[in-house]
C-alpha cells in the first residue's frame, strides 16, 4: 500500500473493515495483541477487515516503534480458536510506521481462546451471540439441504408432464444438450433429482421441488410456497389479489412471469434507427430474482416468498437471511455461496442461469443500464428483502449507453456502468468512492476507470473523475460541463492563492501535489491565472517558481 492510499483510508475514518488502534497508549505487547485479537476476530465473523496499529481513533498517525512482526502474528494464533491467520505489512507514513493486520472472512466462527465471541457491527465490535451464528453453523455443518432424500417420497410423487416439460424447455434453451434424450427417470438420475435409498429410489428435495406433483409438494414440504399479492394504486396497504402456489418451482416461474409481463406497462424509446422498449420490470431481473429467492430461501423455515406487485415495485421477500460474509455492501461481487446448491445446479443444467451464483450482477447490470433505482436489499436476522422499482430517473443517460456500445462495438462491465451512471448524477467521483461504489478492489477499480478515460467517456480532474465534454453534451449539455470545468478552477485557485500567502513562492511540482492534478492540468491552471494577473513566474526552466502578483 503506498502512502496515498493509505492517506484515503485515513481521510475516511473507522468503518465496517478498518479500525485504527493506537501503539503508544497500550501499556504493553500483551495488552496490543489482545486488542488485536478481539477487533481481528470480529473481522473474520463479520466481512474481514484491517486493524491499523499506530493510529489514533481521530486518524492521527502516532506509529508503531520496538516490534517483532513474527511474535505478533504467532502470539495472535495461539489466542484465537480456530487458530486465526493474519497478514501483516507495515506501511511507511510521515517518517513512521504503521502495522496493518488483516484478516478475510473463510466462513468459520472465530473466538478467544477464553470462549468469548465479537462480530463487526457498523464501526464497532459487538458481542456475537449463538442465535446469530445460526446461518453459519447451518452452512458449516449441515450437508445441502436440497440434496436430502426426501424420506416419505416415491417415484409416485413425480408428475412425468412437468419432466416432459422440462425436456422440452431445455431442447429449446440449449440445442446441444443431450440430457433430454435420456429416458425420463435417467433424465432425473443425472441431474440428481433422484437417489437410492436403499435399495428404493427416492426423490431429494430439489427434485420435488422441480418435478413433484402438487399435492406432494404440499404434503411434503407444505414450507415451499410462494405467495403472489397484487395491490392497485387506490390502496398500497391492502392487496386485491392472491395467489397461493405450492407447484415446481418452474411452474411458479412461469406462472408469475406471465402475470407481471401481462400487467407490465412498455416505454418505447428512439435511439437513431433503434428502438428500445423498456418494460416497468425486465422478464430476465424479475426472473432472475426470483429464481434466487427460491434457490437461496430456507426450506426449513415454514413461512413463505412473497411476491408483492405494487404498481410502481416489486418487492420479493424470502425465509432465511444472508449467508454469513454475504452483506448489501458486497452481494454484487461476492463468491457464490448458494444455501441449496443442487437447486442452484439444476437450474444451471437447465439453462436457467448462466452459472451458480446469485446472479445479482445481472440484475444490478439490468437495472443500471435501463436507467432505472438500483435494487434495494433489506436483509433482516431470517429474511432478505429486495426492490425493484419500475421507474426510469434518467432517459438521456439510457439513450447515451446504447448508442455508444452500438457504436463502438463494445460492451461495459457492470463495475463501468456504474461509475458512469454515478458520474452523470453527481458530477464527480473519486477513486476511494468509486471502489465502494462498484464493490472490487482498488486496482481493479483503477482499471475500470482507466477504461473509461481511454473510451474518452470520463477524465481525470484533479483527484476525482468527470465526464468529458463530448459525454456531457450528450447526457447534460456542454453549458453544464463548462461550469463544472469552472468551479473546479476556481476551488484550485483558491487552493494556491492560500499556499502562496503562507509560502511565498510556490512549483509546477507542488500545484500537483496541492490540487491533485496531472502536470498538464496544472501548466493550464498556471497559465490562466497569469492571464488573469493573480501569479507571476520568476526563474526559468526546471527552477521556475511562481509568485503572488501584489494588488
């Protein structure tokens, strides 16, 4: 980490992964490493995290001094269970140094070896207690639920027209597919929709759940249901219709699709020769999210999905909350953890989804790219809630995306969507915010931003990045891209008219220290304001330096 990061996490103050320990007021290595423990623990059951020794809570850099890495690292493996490894660097800052600890969530509980349990709540370390650590436990210990031989089940329970239909609908989804050749109940063998038991072959639970008649369903697994209500615009808070589905989980996939596409309402938008329809809700989002609701619920848990159809949302509500180290802040790009994994295959093999996963990139991707409110997710203790809302906020940024990949031949990432659309809504962004933004690292986000200053779409100014005049002209106007051209000038010349009346004299090398700009962005800043007669060069070449003209 070089010193500029770290001075942007600094800047940003204790979050949810980074929490600043100060080296100089602990009495001792001892008591140092017990706070590492218990903030480093509460990492790993939470999302990871970095404890950054030799910073104050405010961010002041105090540093670290008579250390030995080695011992410290060790001293915390001996006092966790399961022992906890932890990455060390120490960063150079200011003429001290800083110890960062690191630690990433693997999807095991972590304690003291005292038996004391902490979890990373917002900025703070919170007591972990055994009732929250119950999805962990569930995914750590307990074989897939969907995989379990349903125990009471028979071949009798298997509605051979949902398998036809499921044949029929993979030909068509995947043309090179063989496995509707096979005979129905091999059909069912390789997708694992059938076990022996025994000597009896048995239907597990995600073959019910995609080939199970519906009185078996209902008899046995009565939790696997989902409910569909409707509410009219006259009243949000009663709805008018209700639907009770305990069919195949296609079945309920086909069934509400229709229902939602035959009450969509579809917005025609001209794009030159190109006509775009943008429907309130995308069959591909809708199906995607709830083809995850059903995959990734709690079958265990007897309530239900919900499926409530506003007319300006739809909410999705499903049993059984994230999995542990999945948060809002990081569902985009965070590795598939799926609660039943044979359910989530099988909708792999039948070219349901493009792979296991909770396919909420598509969704965000979707969503994003229509110019529509990204999806919000609630996520409760034993639930998870996602919206998605029918409105589009910004048409010219829409027409903008489609006609430049068009143009271009090129398709943007999900992570440049993002930081495009961030931009055109608030003018700037920053690198730091950017990273959060789009959930990747700070050098893949680098990249992205990259990417998009070579396509000429965004530019560096200063620190931050904005549209190019040619983008503005298309999603704003050029009028607005010159005056934020303008307040940016201005907030740098006010930046160095202050330095000079403290120092006197000030380089080409410092304004781009100062204003965070390249050199030539600092050579026509210079230039302007010898224009307007604020500064004055004095020197020649590599010594110039510039001065306050006096009024």
């Amino acid at each position: 980490m070089n010193e500029q990061e770290f001075k942007d996490i600094l800047q940003k103050g204790e979050t949810l992964t980074v929490e600043f320990k100060s080296w100089k007021k602990a009495s001792n290595m001892r008591e140092r490493v017990q706070l590492a423990v218990d903030e480093l623990i509460a990492f790993s059951n939470a999302v990871g995290g970095t404890v950054y020794f030799g910073v104050e809570d405010n961010g002041t850099v105090t540093g670290c001094e008579k250390y030995d890495t080695q011992n410290l690292i060790e001293s915390i493996y001996d006092k966790t269970r399961p022992s906890l490894f932890v990455e060390i660097e120490e960063i150079a800052y200011q003429g001290m140094k800083v110890l960062a600890l690191t630690v990433k969530p693997d999807g095991k509980t972590y304690g003291t070896t005292d038996g004391r349990f902490l979890k990373r709540l917002g900025k703070n370390s919170k007591p972990f207690f055994p009732d929250e650590m119950s999805n962990r436990f569930y995914g750590e210990h307990i074989p897939d639920f969907s995989s379990k031989i349903v125990a009471d089940s028979t071949l009798e329970d298997v509605n051979l027209l949902e398998v036809y239909s499921l044949k029929e609908k993979l030909r068509v989804r995947d043309p090179k597919s063989t496995l509707p050749d096979s005979e129905d109940f091999a059909f069912l063998r390789d997708l694992g929709l059938i076990k022996a038991d025994g000597k009896i072959e048995k239907l597990t639970v995600a073959g019910l759940l995609f080939v199970g008649k519906q009185s078996s369903i209902s008899r046995l697994l009565p939790s696997a249901e989902v409910i569909y209500l409707h509410y009219s615009a006259d009243n949000l808070e009663e709805y008018d219709a209700r639907l009770d589905l305990r069919q195949p989980i296609v079945s309920v996939l086909d069934r509400l699709t229709e229902i939602i596409q035959n009450d969509n309402r579809i917005l025609n938008v001209q794009i030159g020769l190109f006509r775009l329809e943008i429907a309130d809700f995308s069959e591909k989002v809708f199906q995607e999210a709830l083809l995850n609701a059903m995959s990734h619920r709690d079958y265990q848990s007897m309530s239900a999905v919900y499926v409530k159809h506003y007319p300006d949302k739809i909410v999705i509500e499903n049993p059984g909350g994230f999995l542990d180290g999945i948060t809002e802040n990081n569902i985009i790009t965070h590795p598939s953890a799926p609660r039943n994994k044979l359910i989530a295959e099988t909708l792999q093999h039948l070219k349901y989804v493009q792979r296991t996963g909770q396919g909420v990139d598509i969704i965000y991707r979707e969503m994003v790219s229509m110019g529509k409110p990204y999806p919000e997710y609630h996520v409760f203790s034993d639930a998870v809630s996602l919206t998605l809302r029918s409105s589009v906020e910004d048409m010219s940024f829409v027409k903008f995306v489609v006609a430049e990949q068009e143009k271009k031949q090129i398709i943007l990432s999900l992570a440049e969507l993002m930081i495009l659309r961030y931009v055109t809504e608030n003018k700037q962004i920053k690198l730091s915010d950017a990273k959060d933004l789009v959930q990747l690292s700070l050098e893949d986000t680098r990249k992205c931003c990259l990417n998009l200053v070579k396509l000429g779409l965004i530019e560096t100014v200063g620190k931050e990045y904005m549209l190019t005049a040619r983008v503005y002209e298309m999603v704003k106007s050029d009028v607005q891209y010159t005056r934020d051209k303008v307040v940016q000038y201005i907030k740098a010349k006010q930046m160095i008219v202050d330095y000079l009346e403290t120092n006197g004299t000030i380089t080409n090398v410092s304004i781009q220290e100062l204003c965070g700009f390249t050199k030539q962005q600092a050579r026509a800043t210079i230039d302007k304001m010898r224009k307007e007669n604020i500064i004055d060069m004095i020197g020649k070449g590599k010594s110039s330096k510039y001065v306050l003209i006096k009024s």
